[in-house]
C-alpha cells in the first residue's frame, strides 16, 4: 500500500546545514543531506527509483524522513538529540507497513537495539557510516 500522507518538498532543508544554529534542526538538517545524497548515488548507479520524503498526517504524527522506493515506503527514519523517547508515529507507520525498516537514530552514542516491535535504536554515527 501506498502512503497517502507522505509529504514531498514541503519541509525546508539547509545543503549547508553548518549556518543552521539550533543543534537539533542542524542534526536534522546533516542527516537529510546524507540520505539525500545515498538516493542520488543509488538512482545512479543502480537505476533505482528512490525518493526521500517525510511523513505527517492529520492527526499530527511526523516522521522524519521517509524512503520510497517506486513509491512505496521501505524505511522510516526519525532523528533524535538523545537516547530518550519513542516516536508514536515511528510506531505507527511500522504496523502499518511491516515489510519497511524503522529506525530511530541519536545524536548522542548510546547501546544500539532493537525493540519488539522490530525499530532499531541506533548512533547517528553509526547509522550514517552505512551510506555512501
């Protein structure tokens, strides 16, 4: 299933995300670029149709960021300055689509898992060392 909500240019990102003073919008703001920059390589070399958008709905649930493939979700990704709190929208889109990944990352180093409901809790370091 397709995801009605998912937003696509409506939210601002800064390329130099350095200017950005908030500590948290810039955190944000570095880990657009980066996944960005991971859809273009991957449209690139593989031919693959990627997308990076963001989820909100009306009833007011956001994820950060969300990548589609042939429009269609395969991973949630929501960024966070620590190692507290869950995102209840993170939650929502994994039951709803099961077959995407769902990860939450930190800004801050913390131990890496995942909880029962299969959303990975993990560095931003870590995480973005994964991509290209």
């Amino acid at each position: 299933p397709k995801i009605r909500a998912v937003k696509k240019e409506a939210k601002h990102y800064h390329l130099d995300w350095t200017v950005v003073k908030d500590i948290g919008a810039r955190f944000e703001d570095m880990t657009a670029c980066h996944l960005l920059k991971w859809c273009h390589f991957i449209a690139d070399t593989e031919g693959r149709d990627f997308e990076l958008r963001y989820f909100r709905d009306i009833d007011k649930r956001e994820v950060d960021f969300v990548l589609t493939e042939d429009g269609k979700p395969i991973h949630f990704i929501e960024c966070k300055k620590s190692f507290r709190g869950r995102n209840i929208a993170l939650r929502y889109l994994k039951q709803r689509f099961p077959q995407a990944k769902a990860t939450q990352i930190f800004l801050e180093e913390g131990e890496e898992y995942m909880d029962k409901d299969g959303i990975r809790s993990q560095s931003a370091a870590s995480f973005l060392a994964t991509l290209v």
